[in-house]
C-alpha cells in the first residue's frame, strides 16, 4: 500500500509476572530489604523526603563520598509507557532490568547524577535514582548504580511472600 506509515514499535513489555508496589507508593523507604542496604553499605534507615510529584525515600551511607540512593513508586503515570509517552529516554539505557522494561531519564543523566524508570506492572514505574557526590572516589557511573540498586529492589520484592 504506497503512502502508508509504518507501524509504530509497539510499547516493551515485561517478560515476567507484574509486581504489586502499590503499598510503597507513600511508604518507599521498605521497598529494599536489610541485606540489599547493607549490599549497598546503606547501614541507616531510609530518610522519607515527600515530594510535589512523588514520595521518595533517600539512603545515604556514612562517607559522605559515596553514592546517594533514591527511590519512589509511580502510579500516576500511566506505567511505563505513559512516561515514555512525555518524557525522553537515554538511548544507551537498559532494555529491562530483572525482565521488566526500564530506561534511563534523559534528563537526569548528568555528570554524577542518573534516574533508572521500571515498569513493574502496566501501571507501576519504579524510580530510582542515583548521586554520587565525588564522582571517581567510590563510584563514577550513577546509572549502573541505579540499575544494579533497582535490581537489588525487584529482587527482594519479586521473592516476598504474596
């Protein structure tokens, strides 16, 4: 058929059962487990820090040189898609961590700074991002650090009881 447009790559989609983060929408700060914290060298509670957008909690280790973790659950959005939909993906980023599709914000990946979005569910995005304070010191690539810390988080949530 001449003129037609091609089909639009359809949305990714996970390869694995959907995961139920709904409970962590406003309570963030259990979505890693005691031995993913201390897998990060994250020894302290989590700091709640309540957004505009999104509740988000916020690890810190001890040295101040070391990474800084931050997660939020999204139920806003429209999953995974929706965000895709408004908001512009690093083209280098990861196709799906743990099976879920994922990517890197665009705009949040500055020198020491990266955001990893998870579509857990078709309408669950788990947010996670990563500042390293002294880039080079403990860590330079944030964006293997959100990944790896996202990974970490579907992990355990993935092997709780239901």
């Amino acid at each position: 058929m001449l003129g037609a447009r091609p089909a639009a790559a359809p949305p990714p989609t996970s390869t694995v059962d959907p995961l139920d983060l709904s409970a962590f929408r406003d309570a963030p700060c259990g979505l890693p487990g005691d031995a993913e914290l201390a897998r990060f060298f994250l020894a302290v509670p989590g700091r709640l820090t309540p957004a505009a957008a999104l509740t988000e909690c916020e690890w810190a280790s001890a040295n101040p040189r070391a990474p800084r973790y931050q997660a939020a659950v999204d139920l806003n959005s429209g999953g995974l898609p929706g965000l895709r939909r408004r908001t512009p993906f690093a083209p280098d980023g990861p196709a799906a961590i743990h099976g879920y599709p994922a990517g890197h914000v665009a705009a949040g990946r500055t020198a020491g700074w990266c955001t990893v979005d998870v579509g857990v569910a078709p309408d669950t995005v788990l947010q996670v991002s990563v500042t390293i304070p002294a880039p080079g010191v403990l860590s330079d690539d944030p964006c293997t650090d959100a990944d790896q810390f996202a990974g970490a988080i579907i992990g355990f949530q993935g092997h709780r009881a239901p």
